[in-house]
C-alpha cells in the first residue's frame, strides 16, 4: 500500500508513518509536514522536528516538506495516487485558536477541504481518515450532570459522550468549530463523492515523542514541567476529568476502519470510562513515579473547557472489534521514561 499522513511529524502522524511501515515493508509511507508546531505556539525551540528526524531512519518513508493549503505540496505528495490518506495536519491548540482564528480556520477547515479535493480528483479510491475532536461538542458536554468528588468530577449516571450527542446551539471555540467543519466535510465527501472516508473524535491521545505545551498537550507537559522543575498552570481547579487513549491504540483503531468492509465511518474514541484521570490525580500519579511535585498556580476556567469528557466507545468496540489496552499508568510510565531517555532535548 501507499500511505499518505499529513501532520506526519506530530504525536499521531509519526506513530501512524512507523506502524505501517513496520507492519509490511512492501508499504510506502509518504509523510507531509510544515513543521509549523513550535511558530503556531511561539516556541522558541525545535519541537516536532524530533519527530521528522526520527522517521528518516525508515526507508519506506519518503518526507516532504509541505503546507496541506498549498496545492502544490498535496498534488506532490499524493503524486500518482495513494490507497490511504490519514488527515492529522492541524492547528491543535485552543488558546491559539482564539487568538489567530483566521489561521486556525485556514490550516483546519481550509487545509482539510483542499486535502479531501485533492484526493478526490487524484485518488478517488483512497481511504481517508480524519482525526477530529471531542472539541466538536462543545458546551453540550457540560450539560451531562455531574458529581463533585475530592480530586474530580464523575459523570452522573452516563457511561460517556457517544455520538448522538448533539453538536449545534453551543459554544465551541474557534478550534472546535474549525475542526468541525473539516469533520463534516470528510463525512460529506464519503456521502456525494462516494469516496471511502472514516471520522475518528479523539479524546486525549498521548503517547512517545509527544511534544507538549502549556497550551496543548498537557500529558507530555505536566511530566515535562515535573521533571525539569518548571511551574504548571492548572486552569479550574484540577478536578476536571479526560479519558485518556495511548497513541499506539488509536493507529489499531485506524487500521482495523482501513481492513474492514465499511463505506464510511463515524467514531468517538479515547480510553474510555475504564482509563480516566483528573488533573489533580495525574500530578499525583507523577509523584508517585518521581518523587517529584512540581509548583502548580490555579487559574480562571478557559472558554469552553469541558469539565469532564468520557469517550463512550462502544459503537468503535462493536463496529470494529476495537479496544484500548494501555491502561493509563502504563501510558503515563511509557512517556515519562522517554521524556527521560530525551533529557538533553527537553531541558535545554
């Protein structure tokens, strides 16, 4: 097979590029990235280009650097035809969201549109997977009720989020919206192009070679901060709970959508009611593991900002035959120690 990722240089891109060479070497894996991650955050640092060295090391990858709004990079990295396009390009960041939104709807819907066209008139046979958002819910998620215990909140008799959940008449911040409309046009594209498409609205995914920021990713930088000493803004006040879904379970999930027999495909996906966490229990999960507490400064709740959000998986689980197995202190050990294995990189 042929594979295109886009975003091949983030968390997910770089694990998808890995698993599907590894799982055959007849499969060519070409890779699109910007290498816009650090800019889009103002960070003064390498981040993601971590990632794009590691992954020349594969010979089955080829890497081009390109941006998915440019014509040109798309036509050449999809060249004669691809038989997978996995869509992770994206600006991920909330805050940024709501501070640039004209370039956050540029790189999500617009960049996500072009892709889909792209394929569309170069591939019409690709299977085309888009990483979404629990984001696309917005505030409706709020309106599950809660309960308040020690050091988090707990769903009132709901399992989770499932995918009837309505996403209209909320607020959503402009990310949310921006990833919405990528979301929608994906499913679109399977509807009147008859093209073979799947959505995947990710919870929290984490995972090796995670680069995180105060603004996103906060997995990877809350261990980041604990480690190297550096002080964690808690916005609310911790209890907030996400299910959390190790990166290498979400590529199974993708690659079984791309073995099955489905036309199309919509899922909610993330670890699950079995693997949540709260803030305040995730700092005490990494003094457990280091020893380590780092200096924590509370903060006003920012917009939209779901108090809990549980994955209700079982339309994926049933669907697909699909499940998380990495439990989340078997995650969080996993990060933790390449974060360490990697210490040069991150305390420089």
């Amino acid at each position: 097979m042929r594979i295109l990722v886009t975003g091949g240089a983030g968390l997910v891109g770089s694990h998808c590029a890995e698993f599907f060479v590894l799982d055959n070497p007849k499969n060519k894996v070409i890779v699109l990235d910007n290498l816009m991650r650090s800019q889009i955050f103002g960070y003064d640092k390498a981040s993601v280009e971590y990632n794009w060295n590691y992954l020349k090391k594969f010979k089955n990858i080829e890497r081009i650097k390109g941006d998915v709004r440019n014509d040109r990079d798309v036509a050449k990295a999809i060249g004669r035809g691809v038989d997978v396009l996995i869509h992770t390009a994206g600006q991920p960041g909330v805050p940024s969201s709501v501070r640039m939104p004209k370039e956050d709807f540029s790189i999500n819907a617009y960049g996500t549109l072009n892709v889909l066209e792209a394929a569309r008139k170069k591939s019409k046979d690709t299977v085309v997977i888009y990483t979404s958002t629990n984001k696309i819910y917005g505030e409706n998620v709020d309106k599950i009720p809660l309960k308040e215990l020690d050091k988090r909140y707990i769903y009132d008799d709901v399992k989770g989020v499932s995918e009837e959940m309505s996403t209209d008449l909320t607020g959503h911040t402009p990310y949310g919206v921006s990833k919405l409309i990528g979301d929608l046009y994906t499913q679109e594209y399977s509807y009147i192009y008859k093209m073979r498409t799947a959505v995947f609205r990710m919870s929290c995914t984490y995972g090796t070679r995670q680069f995180g920021l105060e603004e996103q990713g906060w997995v990877a930088w809350f261990i980041i901060a604990t480690l190297f000493n550096r002080p964690i803004t808690i916005y609310g006040n911790g209890k907030q709970v996400r299910d959390m879904l190790y990166v290498d379970d979400l590529v199974e999930a993708f690659h079984s959508f791309i073995n099955s027999n489905l036309e199309r495909g919509l899922f909610n996906i993330g670890g699950g009611p079995h693997n949540t966490i709260s803030l305040l229990e995730f700092l005490d999960e990494l003094e457990r593991l280091t020893g380590k507490r780092p200096k924590v400064n509370f903060a006003d709740w920012r917009p939209s900002d779901q108090k809990v959000y549980i994955s209700d998986t079982t339309k994926l689980e049933k669907t697909l035959n699909w499940k998380a197995k990495t439990t989340v202190s078997e995650g969080i050990k996993k990060l933790l120690d390449w974060v360490k294995s990697n210490e040069s990189y991150f305390s420089r």
